[in-house]
C-alpha cells in the first residue's frame, strides 16, 4: 500500500544518494537553513514536502520529516541523503523507529470530528477515531468486535482506498449523502451487510479525509487512534483491543 513514485522508494536500509559538496563544521540555524534547501532540491519533482527539520547533535545528522511522517536524513556535510533506520552499534536502540512512534501520537481533540460518521454506544465514554474503507475486510471485522463493547463513541472517518477497492469511494460517499441516517447506514453496511440506500449524491469529506490521512502517515485501513492520540494501525484481537480500550476507562 505505499506506492509512493518518489525518491523514497530507493529506501533501503543504510542507502546513501550523493548530492553535493557543502562543508559544514558546526550545526548552527544558518546551516539548518542550507541543510534544508538542499533537500528541498532533492525532493524536488517527488511531491513530498519538509513538515519539520532539525540538526541531531547526538547522530551528527540533520533530520527532515516529510508528508507521511517519513524520516530522511541528510550528513554533516550535506553530501549524502540517509533513507533507512539509524541503529546505534552499542545499544541496538533503533533511533528512527523511536521518533517514528513519537511522529504517529497526534492531537486527537484536534482531529475534524466534523468529517467523520459518529456512532455513540451507551453512555460513550472512550471516544476513538477510525480510518476506516467500506470494502475493507479488517474494517467489517474490526466493526464485528466493535459493537460488542459498550459505552464507546467512534468517530468514523470515511477512507476508500481506491488502488485497493475501486468501488469504495462511491460507497463511501453514498454512506455519508444518507443525512442524519449515516450513522445507522453506516452500522447497517458494516456489521450486517445490509444494502445501502441510493440517494444523490452530495457534498462530502472524503478527499478532506485522504488528505488528512496523507498528512499523519495513513496507507492502510483500519487505523485507529485513542484518546491519547496513540495510533493502532490494522486489525488487533477483540481481547487484546478491548483491553487497551479499558484502560481509558480508568482514567
């Protein structure tokens, strides 16, 4: 699912892209300034952008996040580009893996709730948000698991993924055109296959939802994220779920 047509698809491990010469002694702002047009050129024609940059004084690395939360790295030198995980020799501890799982936390109060089909079981409680395609066999089973747990409200953000199932935008879209029996629709469809009404179809926020999704690193379906804003991403067992769900109850 990450068909990505950028330079990121050279990514092996430890794969090194000469660039240019640009000697730098010191990690000062001037040089995270030359350190990040100097990526910018070597992104240049990928469609991706620099969401944030730093100077990693402990690697001797400047770090660039770029749409997707993917990490790139370019040397002191600004010589070689870095695609791949930096492991430290002694320790084993695998840098980029650790900031890749902090980059996946978001602000989920922050998420546009406005775009997602709320479904409120019980008194709704723990509140979640799932990325979710209607033709996405994980999705129906993670659905299957999901109406056993009670006082729960899921903020169901519609995300066809169209490489995988062409027929799920127009699905999707019809889901949300239902006005205020979405939700009921939505649970229909999923959990017992129930056939989805034709109505004309209307304003949405699908694309809005893929964009957010590119955005925070979504290629896959379901992911869900919970009240802390950790990311679960795919399918997780019932017991291991709603033990993790539990949790939230507690505080």
């Amino acid at each position: 699912m990450r068909k990505v047509n950028t330079p990121m698809k050279m990514g092996l491990v430890g794969f090194l892209v000469l660039l240019g010469t640009i000697g730098c002694a010191l990690a000062t702002n001037k040089d995270l300034s030359q350190a990040k047009a100097k990526m910018n050129n070597f992104l240049a024609g990928s469609g991706l952008n620099i969401k944030s940059s730093k100077y990693v004084d402990s690697l001797g690395l400047y770090e660039f996040v770029v749409d997707g939360n993917r990490i790139i790295y370019l040397d002191e030198k600004m010589k070689n580009v870095l695609i791949g995980d930096v492991i430290n020799v002694k320790t084993k501890e695998n840098y980029t893996e650790k900031r890749a799982a902090q980059l996946d936390v978001i602000d989920f109060n922050k998420l546009p709730f406005d775009q997602a089909i709320k479904v409120v079981q019980g008194n709704g409680q723990v509140k979640i948000a799932v990325f979710t395609d209607p033709d996405c066999p994980f999705c129906k089973k993670l659905e299957q698991d999901l109406k056993k747990i009670d006082n729960i409200t899921i903020y169901n953000f519609l995300y066809p993924i169209d490489g995988l199932h062409p027929n799920a935008r127009k699905k999707a879209i019809q889901i949300w055109c239902q006005g205020d029996k979405k939700s009921q629709v939505w649970v229909d469809y999923m959990r017992d296959n129930k056939s989805i009404p034709k109505v004309s179809e209307c304003s949405n926020p699908i694309q809005k939802n893929l964009k957010l999704g590119h955005e925070v690193g979504i290629y896959g379906t379901p992911v869900i994220f919970l009240p802390d804003g950790q990311r679960i991403g795919g399918y997780v067992p019932y017991d291991q779920f709603t033990k993790v769900i539990n949790q939230y109850r507690k505080k």
